[in-house]
C-alpha cells in the first residue's frame, strides 16, 4: 500500500445547480477560509476553480480533496445518461418494467407508471438459474452471453447492467457474464448488481444496477476531468468522493459504483448539521437545505444523522428505487431560482423548473426573463440589491419587478407586492413538506425539533417554514451558504456493507450472526485501506433488518456491542419492538419476529476542524453591525415597515435583536420576522426564538418605497 499523504490542507467543493462552494481548512493554523462562484453548467471544473481562487487556496498546498457534487443524481432525473443495455436471467426480462405493481394514485385515469431507464427491446435473457439457496439449477450458457454481446455491439450502446437472479447469495455467474462482457466490449461501461447490493428483491437490485450503468459514463468523465485538473495543477493527494450516507470514499471506487454519490452534496450538509448539534449538546434537529434549485431536509435524532437502506429517486409515483444505503433526505424542487408561473387554470405554482446559474433569476441580469423566488425577495426589500454575495454582484431590482408584473401579477389582477408574497407563501408550504416527509414518516414530532437552516436561500425562509410547522427553534450557523462545502470537512471515510441472511429471531445463532459480521467488517477495512489514507480510528457500527413474522418490510435496528455480549435473542426482539413502536406508532410483543438482513459500517475517523468561538457582547449589537434601515414587506402586516439591516460579522455573542430584523453575510441573508428574537451563541450561530410558531400570517401588505 502507498504511504497516506501528508495532509496540509483540506480542500471541499460542493457544486450546486445555482452556485460552487467552497472550503479550505489547514489542519496546522487551524485557519478556515471561504469561497463561493457561480456553478459552470457547460464546464463544471471552471466553477471549482474559480470558488477555490476567490477564497485564496491552491491545489499544489492540499493533501486532500473533498467533493460532492449533483452530477449524479440531476443525469438520473433529467434522463441523460448513456444508452444502456440489461441482461438478466432468462425468463425475467420484464422484471425492471413490471416493477412492484405499485398504483399511488388509484382513481387518476391519466396516471403513468415509471419509465425504466432501459428501453425493453435493450433488455437481454442469459440463459442460467441459481437457486435461493445460491446453488447452481441451470449452468451458465456462454453461448448465450455472446450471443447477448453481437447484438450490444450492432445496438452501439455505452453501457451494460448484469443482474441474475439470486445473485446476492453466489455471484460466480454475474462475475462471469460481466468478464465476457468487458471482453467483448472493452470501451462499454459495466456493472454487475452483487457488486452494489448483496440483499434479496430482485426488481431493486436491477433498479439499482441500471442506475449505476446509466449514470456511470456521464459521472466517469466528469470525475476523470476533475481528476485531469487536479494533476494540471499540481495536485498530489487523495481525492475523495462524498457518498449519499454522508461518508467519503476514493474516487477510484466511485468511477465503478457511481451510484452511491447520487446525494453526495446534501448528505454533506446533513453531516455539518450533526457536528453543530454535538457542539451544542442538541439530540433532535431537522437538517433545512435551500439553494439555487432544490430544498433538501434531514434529520438528527438522537444525536445521529438517520439514514435507509433504500430511496425511492423521482418521486413515489414513477420513482425508481435504489437500493444502497443513504441519508434519509426529502427534496422538492423549490429553491432560490425557483420559476412562478401562473397555468392554464389560473393558479400560481412554484417550480420545479428553476432558472439556474444560466441564465440565473431576472434580477441577476443574465438574460433571465421570468420570476423566481429570488426576484420576490429582492421586490419584497428582503434582499439589498447591492450587497448580494458582499456586493461583489449587484441585482437588477427592475428587472425583477417587470418579471413579476409580466408573469404574474397581470395575469392574475393583483399588484407585484401581492404576487411576491404568494410567491414566497407557496414556496413555504412546499418546502414545509420536505420537513414533514423526513419526520413525521418516522413518527417524529417536528414541532419538538430544531430547525438547522443552511444554503444561501435558508435564511430568508427558515422562520417563515418553522411557523408553517410549528417548530419553535431555528438556527441558522455561521458561513450557511457555505455549509454542504464545510459539512464535508466532518465526514469520515465510511464503508456501508450489507448482507440479506433470513433467520427466525427464536432460532438465532449467534455464533453464524458472527461470521456474517466478520466476513462484511473485514470487507470494509480492506476498502479503508485501499483509500490510502490513514484515519485516527477506525469505528465498527452494526445493524440489522428485522420484521415480524407475515410482514414483507423491515425495519433497521442499530445493535448495540452489549446485544452481542449477552447473546440473547431477547434483547434484539425488545429493541426491534421499541423501533417498530417508534416509527408506526404500533409494536407486538407476543409476536415472533425474523432477521432479514444484516448491516455492518466501517468508518475511518478524519480530524475535524474546531468549531470557533468568537468573542461575547453586550445584549445589544455594537453601532459597528448596524447597515441601516430600509422598507421591507411581511405578510399580516398590511404595510411595508422599516427594518434594520445587521453585519453578521460584526455580531457577537449574547447579542439579542428583536424581530423585525435582517442580517446580512457574504452569501446568505436571515429574516427575522416580526414578533421573533434572535439571540448569537457563542459559536456565533443564530438562535431564533419563534414566538409565533403554528400562527400562519394572512394579509397582504402595501409595496415598500424602493431606495435609491
């Protein structure tokens, strides 16, 4: 093995759809400094380049490169991945369009189910059949395989997927097949599902296996010109990918199992969420998300990120699942560059369409010409048109209100004020239900919960969602816009590995429970080793899939070390009952229960820079922080009122402002809304204290003066 790198400096990129952030910490001074440019859609390096060249870094000085990107999942959604072939045991070519026969919408004459990302007349039988058992009932024919290869080639795709039935119990024969493939078709992208998945279903792993095969180009060249520009620029650590679970693992291992960084950036997110509850001795809070495109929400319960064995990609309706672990993340698509429009019925809608980086909002004056979240905040006084991002890009404020008025509010018969703040009411809404969809789905309260709010967006809308809910907490921590790029600094190489091994919970053994658990922990320390770097520690976490008896899905139930000393059955079936109990508000005690699957996580422990204190204040913020006053609209009000405007950077600890209020960083900018308190901690986070929570605002409001 190569010796581990001398790790100066860590260097973190997050590339969103609206904007590049970046990190760079330097383990010797301790020093963390910031960096944030537009995304680059038609070069995505150029982006990275020039948010790493705004916060002063270069990449000859790092050790190690952290990244995460949406590359992976937007080549899912927006279906431009490669064309790509299936090849399946005989007998079940139509298992990935079948799927779960799942019907959500069941009076909805129009409904259509999911569209495979696979075009059936590229779905291949490979004669052969392995029992349940993983012995071999029908010989691998060869024959067949290369029969299967003729028609890949005249069909010219750019990528194969292998799932054989049974598979995930002896996987010799999609070894097999995926070794004649790559020899037949040595430029084609392959992936065989034992490699991503080695649990039971079927129609998920060959979801996931096409997925993987889909994206698998498109990701592997991006990852290769990442690649390509780090060594032009001298370059000579480790890169490193953000997974879905929020671990990081070699970018070696993401160009074959691309699937797993599908969620890479907002899980990062999640992960800084985390340090700052510990930091703060907070066991609950909701992870809240906002940018350019999307807003993402997740949850720490308990003091850790909660995470699933299996996400269901583009919604539940014609979703695709994937089946690996992730960070149980919800996402709709609403975010600061967002589209209103108004349809053909008269009603206004928010998204999912959003202007992006280019051309970007109206008021950005790139050429974009309708109205967006942002417009509205910006029309609305929220936003000071010239010091978005420090001022170093001014707002067109006219050109907002002419996409407003245009687009909006002559088509519906009301003013521009009125149009904004429906705008941001429906876009509150919205993203409330990303908030619900990762708590309440768990049997969690989120009315009992902290709201973590981060993304240059966030702020501005935090409260307004926090009383949507009923939430009475919001924080928000310092640099948000920033925080996905710094949550990467907090991951730790992790290796999640999987196993499907059904067992009456009355019939365990303990000691085959054990062998299964060493075979995946020595699996996963070989993985860490392959990384090439050395962590401080390695951390050995376990889990198991358990249902009831007569039940088709199961529950995961972290196990404790203790559970494993005492060796009883007992135990594991009381835990289960609590989980169980926990998330559908039901257990059984008195009924038998079976282990499905066995879970075991490797992780290799990174230092993780300090959370700084910043110097304590009087409960008045000092003349310094003080921007002025201008005009800005609240829903409820019935006028615009003048607000006072605060330097973040100038706040200090035990500073308390009484809402209304703004204050304004580099990238983002916090409302507090009138009648809330916000009080700096003393890591200089902002505590928002909702005092209206669970009371929605009604009314519109007048138009502010706009100042000159």
């Amino acid at each position: 093995m190569k010796p581990p790198p001398s790790i100066r400096t860590r260097l973190a990129s997050d590339i969103g759809g609206t904007f590049t952030d970046v990190a760079v910490f330097d383990e010797k001074s301790r020093r963390l400094v910031l960096g944030k440019a537009l995304s680059t859609p038609a070069r995505l390096v150029d982006g990275i380049a020039a948010g790493i060249g705004k916060a002063g870094a270069r990449y000859a000085d790092a050790g190690v490169f952290l990244h995460g990107s949406t590359i992976a999942i937007n080549t899912l959604l927006e279906r431009t991945g490669a064309k790509t072939a299936l090849l399946t045991t005989e007998g079940f070519r139509d298992i990935y369009e079948i799927g779960r026969i799942n019907r959500p919408d069941a009076y909805n004459l129009y409904f259509r189910k999911h569209v495979p990302l696979v075009e059936r007349a590229l779905r291949f039988e490979i004669r052969e059949r392995m029992t349940a058992e993983g012995e071999v009932h029908i010989p691998l024919d060869e024959r067949s395989v290369h029969a299967a290869c003729d028609r890949l080639e005249a069909e010219g795709v750019g990528a194969v997927a292998i799932m054989l039935l049974h598979c995930y119990v002896n996987p010799a024969h999609e070894a097999r097949v995926k070794a004649i493939v790559r020899e037949r078709l040595p430029a084609v992208f392959v992936t065989a599902s034992h490699e991503l998945s080695q649990e039971y279903r079927e129609f998920e792993r060959c979801s996931t296996a096409a997925a993987n095969a889909y994206i698998g180009p498109v990701v592997n060249q991006y990852l290769r010109d990442i690649d390509g520009h780090l060594k032009e620029s001298g370059f000579g650590g480790s890169f490193l990918l953000v997974q879905s679970t929020g671990g990081l693992y070699e970018s070696r291992q993401a160009r074959s199992q691309c699937v797993r960084m599908l969620e890479s950036g907002p899980a990062a997110g999640v992960i800084g969420a985390r340090a700052l509850c510990r930091a703060l001795g907070l066991e609950d809070a909701v992870a809240f998300d906002m940018g350019g495109t999307t807003a993402k929400a997740g949850v720490i319960h308990r003091g850790e990120a909660l995470t699933t064995g299996a996400a269901l990609i583009g919604g539940y309706n014609q979703a695709l699942p994937v089946q690996i672990p992730m960070m149980d993340i919800f996402e709709v698509g609403t975010g600061g560059g967002s589209i209103a429009t108004v349809d053909a019925s008269g009603a206004l809608k928010v998204g999912p369409q959003s202007a992006g980086a280019d051309p970007g909002p109206a008021c950005y004056g790139r050429g974009g010409a309708l109205p967006t979240v942002t417009d509205a905040n910006l029309l609305l006084g929220r936003l000071a048109a010239d010091r978005f991002l420090g001022g170093e890009m001014k707002l067109d404020a006219g050109a907002a209100e002419r996409a407003l008025r245009e687009h909006i509010a002559r088509p519906l018969g009301i003013d521009v004020v009125h149009a904004a703040e429906g705008i941001l009411r429906i876009a509150a809404t919205a993203m409330s239900y990303a908030v619900k969809a990762v708590s309440t789905e768990r049997g969690l309260d989120a009315a009992a919960f902290a709201l973590i709010a981060y993304g240059g967006a966030g702020p501005l809308h935090a409260s307004a969602i926090a009383r949507e809910i009923g939430m009475r907490r919001v924080i928000v921590p310092r640099a948000p816009g920033h925080f996905c790029a710094l949550g990467m600094l907090f991951s730790d190489l992790r290796y999640d590995l999987v196993r499907t091994w059904f067992t009456r919970l009355a019939d365990v053994s303990f000691d085959a429970i054990e062998r299964v658990y060493t075979a995946l922990i020595e699996d996963g320390l070989k993985s860490l080793a392959s990384s090439g770097i050395e962590p401080s520690r390695v951390v050995v976490a376990r889990a198991a899939d358990m249902r009831y008896v007569g039940q088709e899905h199961p529950v995961t139930v972290a196990l404790p070390p203790e559970a494993f000393r005492r060796r009883s059955s007992a135990a594991l079936k009381r835990r289960f009952d609590e989980e169980h109990l926990q998330r559908y508000g039901t257990c059984a005690p008195e009924e038998p229960a079976e282990i499905v699957s066995l879970r075991a996580t490797v992780s290799g422990i990174m230092k993780k820079p300090p959370l700084e204190r910043i110097a304590r204040g009087g409960r008045a913020p000092a003349s310094s922080a003080r921007r002025g006053k201008r005009n800005v609209c609240f829903a409820g009000l019935g006028r615009a009122v003048p607000t006072p405007a605060y330097t973040r950077e100038e706040l200090r600890a035990g500073n308390r402002i009484e809402g209304p209020a703004l204050v304004e960083e580099h990238a983002s900018t916090t409302v507090i809304l009138p009648g809330d308190r916000v009080e700096v901690d003393r890591f200089g986070n902002l505590v928002i204290e909702i005092r209206a929570a669970g009371k929605r605002a009604r009314g519109p409001t007048r138009r502010p003066s706009r100042r000159r």
